[in-house]
C-alpha cells in the first residue's frame, strides 16, 4: 500500500493535479473562518460594482483634511480628453497651429494641453474651417477651461431657518488618510444583487464540490455494484442489468437528468437532492466499464482457486476480484466527480439548479450573470471567475486521473 501511495505521488500529473484541488478545497474550508460575512449578503446598493476598494464618501467629507502639493486638475481632463477629442487637437495643432506631429503626444494629456493653450485663440478666424467646426473647437476649449478652473467642491448644510449656508469648500489638493474613514473591499466586486463576489465565489465552490463528491459517490457506488454482479453472475441477471444499461446509454444523459430535475419541482430541488438527481443518472458507463473489467478476471487462478475452496461469492468478488479494480474504481470516481460539478452548472444554466436562498453554487453564479446580462454590460468580474475556477476544478481532477492512470496502467506506465 505504502509502495502504491509514493508511486502515485511520484506521478507529476497527479501531483499537480492534487495540489491544485487540495488548495481550492483548503480555500472553501479556512476562509470562511476568516471572513464570517453571509456570502448571500446584499451589500451593495446596485448591479456590478467594479473591483476596488470602497470608501464612504460622507466620512471623507468631514474627516480632517491634508493638502497635498498633488492638483488633480488634469485628471479631471480625462472625461474631455478621449480619443476622438485628443485627435482633434493632433489635427488643428498640425493644420491649423503648425505644430510639427513630432512635437505632439497625444497620451500625454498635461503637455496636449499646454500645447492647445498656446496655440488656439477662440478669437482668431483660422482659415480652411467650416463654422461648425469652429464651433466645435469653441465648445471644446470651454470645456478644458473649466476642467482645469480650481473651483473647489462646495458643502453646504441648512440653517434653522432653512436656508444653505456654506461650511466647507473642497479643494483639489484636499486628501483625507484612507485609515480614519471607513472602506469595503471588493477584490472581485459585486454581482447583481450586490453581493461580493470573491465571497460568494467560494461558497458556490464549496457547495459545487459537495453535489460533485455526493454525485460521484452515487454514480460509483451503483456503477460498482451493478458492474460486479453482471461480470461476474453473468446469465440473466447480466442481460438484464446489460439491458437496462444500453437503455440509458442510447438516451442522453443530459435529457433524462432535465426531466428528473424539472420533475421533482423547485421547492424539493437542494443541493443534496440535485447531487443525488445527477448520481442517479450518470452511472451507466461506470457499470459497463467494470463489467468488462471483472469479465476479464473472473476466470482467472485464484478466483477458479477460491471457487473451488467454496468461498461465497461475495467473499470472492470483494477479496478476489474488487482489489485487482480499485485503482480503477477510484479513477472512475474522479470523473464522475468531475461531470458531477459540470452537470451542476448545466441544470443551473438552464434553471433547473439547486433553488436555494441559503447558497450559491458555481452553476447558479453562472445564471445570474447571465440573466442580468453581466457579458454584455462589460462586467467581466460576475463570471470570468467562475468559468475558471470550474475549468480549475475540471482540470485538476482530469489531471489526477491521468497520473492515476500512467500509474496502474502497464501500457502508459513510464
């Protein structure tokens, strides 16, 4: 056993596929221990809020202030100055101003700038301009003179009288110390409910390898059995189960699983009843597999040399014939595992998940952002990680049960 355990763990495949699996799971286990917060918790007052850290804008109001020799004044430009605007100026500095290009860097908005105030005029009449255009450059230095006026931002509170009186004015160079306010950080951001997605991420990881481990022991544990008996019973009990078995094979999986799921009704479908839903229908090929398995060895020496002491059969097939499978036994577990988790996040894609309001699964995660539309509001962060960290999960367990594989494989084996 010993020999069998540091062969596996000399596999490189299986290795990396295991420490990657072992620190998702050492992830959905200590940092909930860490950050206590209801994953379901609407903390947000909106949809998608963007990655960052929040600060409260009353605090940093009131809070003492320090000025800083830093003017922000061009960064304010940054609303004026887009790309079609910083192509205008290229264009009327070199037309119309004769600036050479070389001395013009349109990504430098402080110098674009100065360049533009030495050399427009809103009095001067350049030639070859329509008056629209000159219009247009009109709007465009009154919106860089205000960008850059130092006016400062105004608070004012009422009076008893109910009047506003001035109290505060806000400069540029006014900064606050980011430690005397208040702050939220949302490494991932928000999802659609305003809920914080790195949070939420993994509690969905964690309810998504429960339905895969629940899922796979099922679909094993059937797969196994049924497997064992028609091997190595044969006869009718064999056809019969054979039967069956081709019968589930022909229709496809998926389906049966969509009928099953949208028959049981939202109130019943949890996390447990869909891990059992998806175990009860993906069994099929883990029996057939090893039913071609135990074909191969119940004829063998010692199995003919345990028939003829008259051991029972189940002594036979469990001392006999399970020890020479287990390795194969449990690689078959790994990808039910694996299809477990993916199956998951198809039934919840299509709204046949979990119906849950205490978790979240990664397929529900998925679902949500598709409803609200995060794909198509630019809001990268309600779902690119969850796509990897499925394709993490996938690819760890596909990766172990490749190492699995070189290892008790004669025929791959290095």
């Amino acid at each position: 056993m010993k020999n069998t355990i540091k062969q596996v763990f000399h596999s490189g495949k299986f290795l990396f596929g295991f420490v990657i699996f072992m620190f998702i799971i050492l992830t959905c286990l200590i940092y909930p221990i860490f950050v206590k917060a209801d994953p379901l918790q609407m903390i947000g007052q909106g949809n998608f809020f963007k990655p960052g850290t929040y600060v409260s804008i009353e605090e940093s109001t009131l809070e003492r202030s320090y000025t800083l020799q830093i003017p922000r004044q061009f960064s304010k430009l940054e609303a004026v100055l887009d790309l079609e605007t910083r192509a205008q100026i290229q264009e009327f500095l070199i037309k119309n101003a004769g600036v050479a290009e070389a001395e013009i860097d349109v990504t430098d908005a402080e110098a674009l700038v100065k360049l533009w105030q030495d050399n427009y005029d809103p009095n001067t009449k350049y030639s070859g301009l329509t008056t629209a255009k000159r219009k247009a450059l009109k709007r465009l230095d009154n919106q860089i003179k205000a960008a850059l006026k130092d006016s400062g931002v105004i608070i004012a509170e009422k009076d008893e009288e109910g009047n506003l009186q001035q109290t505060k004015v806000i400069k540029d160079t006014d900064y606050v110390n980011i430690s005397d306010i208040s702050k939220k950080t949302f490494l991932l951001g928000t999802d659609n409910f305003g809920r914080d997605v790195l949070t939420e991420l993994v509690a969905a990881a964690k309810s998504s390898l429960v339905i895969g481990l629940l899922a796979g022991s099922i679909a094993t544990a059937i797969g196994l059995i049924l497997g064992l008996l028609a091997g190595y019973v044969g006869g009718v009990v064999d056809n019969i189960i054979i039967f069956f078995t081709n019968l589930l094979t022909v229709i496809p999986s998926f389906v049966i699983l969509i009928l099953i799921s949208y028959s049981v009704g939202d109130k019943a479908r949890g996390i447990v009843m869909v891990g059992v839903i998806i175990g009860l229908t993906a069994w099929p090929w883990t029996t057939r597999s090893v039913r071609s398995q135990v074909i191969s060895l119940r004829n063998r020496d010692h199995v003919n040399l345990s028939k003829l002491s008259g051991h029972s059969m189940l002594r036979i097939i469990f001392t006999d014939i399970l020890p020479y499978i287990a390795s194969y036994v449990v690689m078959a577990m790994i990808l039910q595992i694996s299809s477990g988790i993916l199956a998951e996040a198809q039934l919840s894609m299509i709204g046949l998940g979990p119906a849950t309001t205490e978790t979240a699964t990664l397929g529900l995660m998925m679902q949500w952002a598709m409803t609200y539309s995060a794909h198509l509001n630019g809001s990268w962060w309600a779902y690119f990680p969850v796509v990897i960290l499925i394709a993490l999960i996938s690819f760890s367990l596909n990766l172990m049960n490749t190492g699995l594989d070189q290892v008790f494989n004669p025929q791959l084996r290095d």
